[in-house]
C-alpha cells in the first residue's frame, strides 16, 4: 500500500513508519505542524508539536529512507481543536481535546489529504488493534492494557478505519517499542512520552483558560442553594474537582466538598459531598459506530468515560434521541462534555458526547 506516515517525533510513530516500511508498503512521513507559534524546545514530557518535535521527526524519517514533509495544519488545529476546547468550558462541559485532535484532523483533515494524494491508508503509533470481523472492519483494545489507546480512537467510523494502520497494536509492551527503536538506530529511542495538553504545555489548564476565555466573579453554592464560596470564573472548574475551591463556609459534616456541577449561564459552581458524584444514567445525542453499528437498539456493553478508567457493565440504550446508557453499578464523576465509549469485551462498538446526567444520590444528601 501507499502509505502516510503521521510522525509526531515520538518513538511510537517513528517504530510504527519503521514497521510500515519494513512491511514492504511504500511511505512517506509527515509530521503535522499544529501552532504557527510553537516552542523551539520540550521540557521532558510535556507538550509536543514543538520545532524540536519536527525535527525529530525528520531524523527518523532519513533513518528510515524514506521522503518527509511538514504540513501545516495550525489554522484547522485552532478551530476545531483549541476553539472546541474553550468553547466547551465556557458552556460547562469538560472537552477531551485528544478525541477531539483525532476526530477531526488525524483521521478527518490528514486522512483526508492523504486520500487525494492517491494514499491507501495513514499510518499512527497509536496502540490499538484492527480485526477483519463478521460485519466487516472491527476496532479492538490494544495486547498491551496499559498502553491501550482504542478510547481516544473510539470516534473513528467504519470509513476512517478502512484507511488507517496500526503497527504497534499486537506490541506486549512500550518497552519492546524503545527496545526496538533502539536497535534500528532510531534518535527518539528513549525520549519521554507526552502527558499534557499539547497546547498547554505548563500544565496549567485554569491559568490558561483564564487568560483566553477571561474571568468573572461568581457564586460556589451546595446542593441546597446556600452560598458556601465564590470563583473567578466557573469555566476554570470540572466535575469531580476537590482542590483549589476555597470554600468559606465548612460542609456540616466536616468532610471535603467535590464540584458536583457547573452552571455558565448564572456562572455558579454547585458542590457538594463525595457520595453526590455517583451516576446512574448517561446520554448524548452525538454519537459515531466503530464498524458496523449495533444489530439492537438495547444491548449488554461496557462503558468507559476516561483514557485509562476502569470499563464499568451497562446497558445501552440506542433511540432516535440518542444514546443512554445505564451502568450496573453508578459510575463516578462523570462531567457533560466527557465521552463514554462502549465496548464488548474488546471490542470499540462506538462513542457518544455525554450531554446529560443522572445522580444516584438524592439532592437531600
């Protein structure tokens, strides 16, 4: 196959071209410039995309033999990635900008690209694994747990998956990844992995949506309506949230108080007990299939809301309305904007956008 090699200037994507080359497809390596202003330098594992990540990028590239190019995709990157981003706060949902990143330019706007160029398919590091199934093309959890990423690549369609390659998926370990670059000569060997936002490099999320989406005073008040505290502006909190509430008013039982709900509109953060984040029920109206879409409308599944949570059993229940998921036992803090992805066993069935949730817990608690 033609293929499009994505290269981050990681060690995942540079073993993954290696293995893409080694294969016998033929391969050119891109490496997607995201800011118009990025750094020159990393600082250990955070951020990535910067001038040092590129040219990383291309010494595997020539190790490899093989041409590369960087595109720039910064203007896209910003409005559907980094607008999306604060867009989300302001409205009091909690955005995962990594699905988001996949959803519309690695597998949307690259693969997009590469399609018109005459490539087969795009090439990632990702960890997750392709399976020719029954109904066709199936998305599957990665051999090894601990790196698995198939939630963050949970919003690809049947389409998108028919033009992708996953090189690292059947790969035991991320030891055997550095192991192996290393034997092919490869400079990214033993360089640290990204954690962080790759826009907020610092880490510091509420400083930066400070700045960009501006602040305002407002009112932190308990599940009954009392005024317990006050913010500068309610889209710098998240559902689940404990630390940097200063609340002026002690909860009666004396034990910490969690955010329990942003409200934009009246700009007010609800907080309440621990028990109070507990979660019975979840839906969203914007949802996507991994392949082939689900044969019934209620069905035995596990749901996962988090990059590395535990999958939890439930029922989904899919409507022209959407779809609403029931788990088994309540799930814990989740926040409107999050995605919940279904899978069976390990299987990906598909994603929604979480807009709406039911507490377990009455508001009397």
């Amino acid at each position: 196959m033609r293929i499009l090699a994505a290269m981050s200037g990681g060690v995942d994507s540079a073993v993954a071209a290696a293995r893409a080359v080694e294969a016998g497809h033929d391969v050119v390596g891109v490496h997607l410039a995201l800011s118009r202003a990025g750094g020159t330098l990393r600082t250990g594992s955070r951020g990535c995309c910067t001038i040092e990540d590129a040219m990383d990028a291309r010494r595997a590239a020539d190790r490899l033999g093989i041409p590369f190019y960087v595109w720039d995709f910064s203007e896209r990157f910003r409005d559907d990635v980094i607008d999306d981003f604060i867009a989300e706060y302001q409205a009091g949902r909690t955005p995962n900008p990594c699905m988001r990143c996949n959803e519309k330019i690695k597998f949307a706007a690259l693969l997009e690209r590469a399609l018109e160029l005459g490539f087969d398919a795009v090439c990632t590091g990702h960890y997750a694994t392709l399976i020719d199934g029954e109904g066709g093309l199936e998305l599957h959890r990665a051999s090894d747990n601990a790196k698995d990423q198939s939630y963050v690549l949970g919003v690809l369609t049947a389409e998108q998956l028919a033009h992708t390659y996953f090189p690292l998926g059947s790969t035991p370990s991320k030891a055997q990844v550095r192991a192996e670059a290393a034997e092919r000569g490869l400079s990214v060997a033993q360089k640290p992995d990204s954690h962080d936002i790759c826009f907020i490099p610092d880490g510091d999320t509420r400083g930066w949506l400070a700045e960009k989406a501006g602040s305002e005073t407002g009112e932190i008040i308990d599940r009954s309506g009392e005024v317990v505290g006050s913010h500068d502006g309610a889209h710098a909190f998240t559902v689940g949230q404990r630390r940097g509430l200063k609340l002026g008013v002690p909860a009666a039982d004396g034990k910490p108080r969690f955010v329990l709900e942003v409200r934009p509109v009246s700009n007010t953060v609800v907080v309440g007990p621990k028990e109070a984040l507990a979660i019975a029920e979840i839906s969203g109206e914007r949802y996507s299939w991994a392949g082939a879409a689900p044969a019934q409308s209620s069905f035995s599944c596990e749901v996962q809301i988090r990059a590395h949570a535990e999958p939890a059993a439930a029922v989904a229940h899919v409507s022209a309305d959407g779809v609403r998921v029931v788990p088994e036992v309540p799930l814990d803090g989740v926040a409107p904007g999050q995605t919940a992805v279904l899978y069976v066993g390990t299987r990906v069935l598909g994603q929604f956008t979480i807009d709406r949730t039911v507490s377990a817990v009455p508001v009397s608690v």
